[in-house]
C-alpha cells in the first residue's frame, strides 16, 4: 500500500509539472494578434486563423496588425508602435480617387506616351468642362462613361453622347472615352480584377497575384446607342449590378458562368489561339508603371508621418489592391480603376476559394514574428539605457539594418506563395530600363509640380501634431545650386521656379530608397539645408513653412 501511495503520488507530482510546463511554454510561444474591430468580412477572420495568429476586437489589445476596410488617415499611422503594421499606406487615395489618379498618369503620359497608353483619354470634372464641350465640338464626340471621384460597386456610373449631360454631374468625377469594342467571351463584355499586394513603397516593393476574378455582364453585349445606354446589365462589368439578374450563373469551380476565376479565362484565350501569356506580361506591365507613377508621392507621405527610423524595421503599412482591367477587341489592357478595399465577401464557392487563397498568401509573406517584436522592445531599451546612462553597449546599427532588411527580402521572396514580385524586377525583364526611366520621370515630374496638386486627401492637422525631429526630407533627383543664405526669408513659387537645378543623376538609383538629401526642390514642397533646415513643416506650402520655422527660432 506504501509502495503503491508513493507512486501515485509521484504520478501526481510529474502530471502537475507537466501542466506547469505546458502554461510557460504557451506563454513563452507569443502569438501575433490581428485586430479586426473595423473589418466586416468573415473570411479575413478564416485567414487569420489560417496562418495561426489570434484575432482581437478589442483597440486596446497591444496587437501586432490592424486590418481594416477603409482607408486609413495619417494621425492612424503616427500612433504606430515600432512592430505594429496596418493594411493601408496613408496616401494611397492618390491611385483610389479617380480623379488624383487620372491626373498623375496624364503627367506621365505626357512624358512617356508609349509607357502610359493604358488609360482612355479622360476630362476632370467639373474643373475641364469646358476642355470636353470644346472637343465635342471640334470632332464627333464617342460615347462617354462618367464616374464619380469616391464611387464604387458601380453607383453614379452612366454612359453619354451629349457632354453637357457629362458636364452637368453635380459630384467630382471623370468623364471617359467609352471603349465600345471590348474583347467578348461568349458575346459577353467581362473585365478582371486583379490583386496587387504593395510590401513597401520606398523602395518599391510590388507582387501581382496569379489568381483573379473575371466579371461578365448578364445580357449580352451590344454597341451603345440611346435605345441601349441606360441598361447596365450590358455595359457595366460590376457584379454588384449583375448579381441582382435573375439569369446569373456561377459554377464551383469558376469555368463557366458569369464569374470566373482569371485562369479559366487564360485558359479560354489558350484554347481559342490567343497568347495569354503576353496577355500577362502586358497586364504586369500596366500594373508596375501605374504604382511608378504614384511611388514618390507614396513615399513621401510615408516617410513624412513615420518620423522614426524604419529602415531596419521594415516598413509599418502595405496595401492590397484589387485592379480593375478590361481588354479591347485587339487584346490590348485597359485600366479601368484602383480599389485600395476590394470586397472579400463571398457569394459563391469561386470567391470563398480565390480570395480565402488570396488573404492566407498575404498575411505569410508579411513576416510578422513575435521575436520582431521582443527584438524592437529589447532594442528600444538599449538605446533608452545608452541615452540616459551611456552605459549600455553601442550596436552597429547600419550592419544591424542590413541583416534585418535582407531576412526580410528572403521571407518574402520564400513565402510569396501566388504572389509573383513585378518590383523591382529582375535583371533579366524585358521591361527593366521602361521601368528605370518611368521611376526617373515619375521624380522629376513629382518635385516640379505643386505638391497641393500631387498630395492625397489626408488631413493636413496630422502634420501640425508630428514632432520635429523627421530631419530633412529626400531630393531624389534635384538639389538647389543656390546656397541658403542667398535665399530671402519670403521666397515666392515663381522665384524658386526659376531657381537653376543641377542635372538628373543616373536612373540606376530608381528602385533605391529615396536618398536624405538636403536642398530646394519642388513647388510647395521646398527643404532647406544647413542652419534653416526645415521639419515637419514641409508638408505645408514654403512661405507657411518658412513663418512658422521663424516663430520655432524666435
């Protein structure tokens, strides 16, 4: 009886250490934690389980990524921790609104036309009214396909003859040429979403999904004219509008339908003599000159609220977008619009599969760890040590960067699942000096042109509450050959217009970060060197700068 107590009683004792264990080893094992109290799709929630993180509803939650459906401000990414990230850059409404994003591929259009034919020739509204009623006038008018500025699922969207009904739309938008020869499928007109997942945006880090949707219309289609112009079911591609059709279809597998998965429609291309790999490589190609056009905005408005140094931390927001792409008769791509929130819920088993896919393959290669996190923490302890006591040990931060930096580079490159990298290319791309010379251009034309007519629709108080300490910001391609001190305290634009720039550097720095230079570049958005260097006022416009750097001083 003795013997058998002892024993049972050493049972008991190694079962309770086991349990201690098992407690410290999940407590050792810290988990990511994504916070969703501001998304509304289940199936994020699914791919979060997916990869093994915890999802939080709860703000407070000290969490490691914040997914979100709408766009994010530049106050939201300020109050960043260090490991936190979120799931939109703050400036990316300059490729979501419609209106910012035709004006900065018309600049690069203008520069490269051969580069950036891509996009139907496109009025502002209302600010080019009178641009498109004199065009009407001077040649026959094509039909028109209007669109307000901040719409989606296909409100607001009609199609037009008579510019004066284009010009009477109460909201901002744009009025389009109407391609009215798309490539049918069946006799139906379809377009495709896209998925483009942007990692960083200085440098330039952008990977193209290999799985997509294809939208059809339900009616089949038919050349616009007054009798057939208000019917959206033959015209408008948005399955918002189709789905509500009582003769729509939609398979499992995405084969066949009014929905269908991208390659199921590569494979009806193959299938039908056509090159859908070309096909590809021209859709690659509009997507990466697209986001060229728009990086040097994006990351100055990255760098601008991220006023810590990130280099060696990776980088606090990426964006996954969904493009909307339609193919003319002669297979030529035609980007349609940007959506920096497409939708994740699912109607049908062909959206659960691609975009459940699509979500898992995005949250891998983000290479969120809890070790980053004790890293940071442990790192930030260290520097806090050093400044108040100079006790703790100095790290070689620049080596530490670089290692940091390249294992994150390699989780991407390892983890990229679908994904296919696009920027920057590789050596071997047939497009790699088309896309050195848009990078170079896209700078150029960034730092001539005023910065209120290139900034996103952020909220300027953001920069009123930045500290001071974000240092002189990037000139990537010029710097001022007129020293300071030669420059008046009140320097109008069309002075620092006329100011002589040094020549362009060589465009083998394209896909770099954008160097910290010092300099005058730029209208609205001028940085000055040495003594009157400015801070975080140079997101305002320079004489707005300039008197407030005088009632810091004074």
């Amino acid at each position: 009886m003795m013997r058998r107590s002892i024993i049972k009683t050493m049972e008991l004792e190694d079962g309770k250490t086991s349990v201690e264990d098992t407690l410290k080893k999940s407590k050792k094992r810290a988990r990511i934690v994504v916070n969703l109290s501001n998304c509304k799709y289940p199936l994020v929630e699914e791919a979060v389980n997916n990869v093994g993180w915890v999802v939080s509803r709860d703000e407070k939650t000290d969490w490691d990524l914040f997914w979100t459906d709408t766009s994010v401000s530049e106050e939201r990414v300020m109050k960043l921790k260090k490991f936190q990230k979120i799931n939109h850059f703050a400036g990316m409404n300059i490729l979501a609104r419609k209106v910012a994003m035709a004006k900065v591929l018309r600049r690069m259009g203008v520069k490269l036309p051969q580069h950036f034919a891509f996009m139907p020739q496109t009025w502002l509204l209302p600010t080019e009214a009178s641009e498109l009623k004199l065009h009407s006038k001077k040649q026959e008018l094509k039909w028109l396909i209007v669109k307000p500025d901040n719409g989606s699922q296909g409100k607001g969207i009609f199609l037009t003859d008579d510019s004066d009904k284009a010009c009477c739309t109460s909201p901002a938008g744009v009025a389009q040429e109407y391609i009215d020869r798309p490539f049918l499928i069946d006799g139906f007109k379809f377009d495709m979403r896209i998925y483009v997942l942007v990692t960083s945006c200085d440098p330039l880090r952008v990977y193209i999904y290999k799985e997509g949707l294809a939208r059809f219309c339900t009616e089949p289609y038919m050349p616009p004219s007054r009798s057939n112009a208000d019917i959206p079911f033959v015209h408008l591609t948005n399955y918002s509008i189709n789905k509500r059709r009582d003769n729509f279809t939609c398979d499992s597998y995405g084969f066949s339908g009014f929905k269908r998965t991208f390659t199921s429609v590569c494979k009806w291309l193959r299938e039908h003599g056509h090159n859908s790999q070309a096909i590809w490589e021209e859709i690659q190609k509009l997507v990466a000159m697209t986001l060229i056009a728009a990086q040097p905005s994006l990351a100055r408005t990255y760098r601008q609220i991220t006023t810590w140094n990130r280099e060696d931390k990776g980088t606090s927001c990426f964006e996954l977008l969904g493009i909307d792409i339609l193919l003319d008769e002669q297979l030529k791509p035609w980007l349609l619009e940007i959506n920096h929130s497409p939708s994740f819920g699912c109607d049908n088993d062909v959206d659960r599969r691609v975009k459940l896919e699509l979500l898992t393959d995005t949250l891998k290669i983000l290479n969120l760890s809890s070790k980053h996190k004790k890293w940071i923490r442990r790192q930030e302890r260290n520097e806090s040590a050093s400044r108040l006591y100079g006790a703790a040990p100095k790290r070689n931060s620049l080596n530490a960067a670089s290692k940091v930096k390249a294992l994150r580079l390699r989780h991407e490159e390892d983890n990229c699942g679908n994904f296919e990298r696009i920027l920057p290319p590789s050596d071997s791309s047939p497009h790699l000096s088309s896309y050195e010379d848009a990078m170079h251009t896209a700078r150029a034309l960034f730092d001539s042109t005023s910065y209120e007519d290139t900034r996103p629709l952020t909220s300027r108080a953001a920069l009123s509450t930045a500290p001071s300490s974000f240092g002189r910001l990037p000139s990537p391609l010029f710097s001022s050959s007129v020293p300071s001190s030669r420059l008046s305290k009140t320097v109008s634009h069309h002075s620092i217009q006329s100011l002589q720039m040094r020549p362009d550097p060589p465009s083998s720095f394209s896909f770099l970060p954008l160097p910290r230079t010092s300099g005058v570049v730029g209208e609205g958005r001028r940085v000055l060197g040495g003594d009157t260097a400015c801070s975080w006022e140079a997101g305002l416009s320079f004489a707005s700068a300039m008197k407030l750097r005088r009632l810091e001083v004074h």
